[in-house]
C-alpha cells in the first residue's frame, strides 16, 4: 500500500525539496503552506512536481499559526486515507518582519519575533504531533521528524531563533519516551547550510562564513529521510537529533549532484548531539 506523507512548509526550500524525494520514493505527499491553492502557485507546482516524480502531491492551503485550521488538515488527511499517515515532516516556519534584522542583538528587536519564531517554530510543530500520533499509535507504524538546526548548539541568528530549535530537540527526545513500544519513530534533523531557490537566484558563494560549493541541496535533506524511512531498525533512533550529511553517511545516500555535502558538526562545537 502506498505510504502517505505530510511535509509542512512545502511551497520551496527544504520542505518542496523534501516532498520531492518522498514522491521520487512513490509516497503520497500532503505538501501545505499560506498560499493559495488551484492558482498555479508555489504549493500547486510542489504537489504537481511530487506527482511527476512518481507519487501522488495534494496540496492543501493551511496556516500553521491556526490550530483549527491543523486540526482541519489531519482530519482531512485521515478521511482521505482511511486513517493513514506514516509520516510527518514538520518543516514549516516564518521568519519575523525585517529578517535582515538578525544581525541586531536581541533588545533591539520587537517581541513579536517570538510569534513567529516559536509560535510557529516551535509550537505549530507540537500541534501538528499532538494530530499526527493517534493516527500512527492506532496502526502502531509512523514517524515524526522536526526540521531542527545547528542553531540548538551555537549562536545562529538570533536568541529566539536557538531557543525554537533547541526546544524542538528536546520536544523530539521527550516525546519517544511518551512514544516507546508503539511502534512510532520520532527523530530532529539538522541539515547543514542548504542551497536552495534564493541562494540560487542571489548568486552567492558564501553564507554566514560557510561555501556554498558544497552545501546541501533541499532535496539531500529529502533522500535522507527517505532513507531513514525505509530502515526496518528506524525505532532505535527515536528521540535522537541527527545530522544530515552524517546519516547521509550511514546510508550511502548522496545529493542530487553525486557529490557528499560535508558535516558542520566541527564548526558548532563537536561533542555528542542532543
């Protein structure tokens, strides 16, 4: 039976490059963001890319500040799907008004950063969970993975930026403890610097210290997931914080180019993850 997915944030970046892999893997991909969908925008051509790789895209219109509308989409998902979902990626977030501003310490910028930045950076994250595992504990098969950072272990962007990914790292390792022996997965991925639409269009070569020659591409971060997805021993990384590049590694998965996108793991500090 063909496995269903839904990828949050799915209109470009990490969370279309994701819902790529999954459809090139002949999943049925559920892909959401705030825009519009039946108008040909970004979502639309997302769900249609999924389905010419193989799978099957749908594109819903939700906003993830609103917890009836995520209430909305995984009712949804289970009617359609006869109470099916194998996977959550939750991948959505927003970035605060004037992002450029992240260069400015924390007293300098408006409280609402934190709106965004946990109100949807983290807490839409756990709403979309609280949904997503009654589907999955009732057929005692599923995963969840968060879409975390580099950012849990050092300064990266602002306080509010860390702390969202720091609290999705500890989200992840707390809730396999509530998960054990259900036959649910939950995991955090930190993908490395990533070389999507805009870095392309801004013709950059370097980010925040770091070469774009060798950064991962939105959909690397994809086949990592599938990977992870189709290992029968997935359970025994529950409640663990990943690195892309490295689990790359482990799997032999590799980017879209051939090419094998390094580990910034030295740049943060080394050691253990969470």
């Amino acid at each position: 039976m063909t496995r269903v997915a839904l990828v949050t944030g799915a209109s470009r970046s990490v969370g279309k490059g994701i819902a790529l892999a999954l459809g090139t893997d002949g999943w049925t991909v559920y892909v959401t963001g705030r825009g519009p969908v039946g108008a040909d925008g970004p979502l639309d051509v997302t769900a249609a890319a999924v389905t010419e790789r193989g799978g099957r895209g749908i594109a819903v219109q939700c906003d993830h500040r609103d917890d009836n509308q995520i209430a909305a989409l995984f009712a949804r998902i289970a009617g359609e799907q006869d109470g099916r979902l194998d996977l959550l990626v939750n991948n959505v977030w927003a970035a605060p008004k004037g992002f450029a501003g992240f260069s400015d310490p924390f007293w300098r910028r408006p409280l609402s950063d934190w709106d965004s930045l946990i109100g949807v950076g983290l807490r839409a994250h756990y709403v979309a969970a609280v949904h997503a595992a009654p589907l999955m504990v009732e057929r005692r098969s599923g995963a969840i993975v968060n879409i975390s950072s580099f950012g849990t272990r050092g300064y990266l962007h602002s306080v509010l930026y860390g702390m969202s990914k720091a609290g999705l790292d500890k989200m992840t390792a707390d809730m396999a403890v509530d998960l054990r022996d259900t036959g649910v997965s939950v995991l955090s991925l930190w993908p490395g610097l990533v070389k999507n639409e805009a870095m392309v269009a801004w013709g950059v070569e370097e980010f925040q210290g770091f070469s774009l020659a060798n950064a991962e591409t939105p959909e690397f971060i994809g086949r990592v997931i599938v990977a992870l997805l189709n290992d029968p021993d997935l359970e025994a990384r529950s409640g663990h914080t990943l690195i892309t590049a490295e689990t790359a590694l482990d799997y032999g998965v590799t980017d879209i180019e051939g090419n094998q996108p390094d580990s910034h793991r030295r740049f943060f500090g080394g050691g253990p993850l969470f």
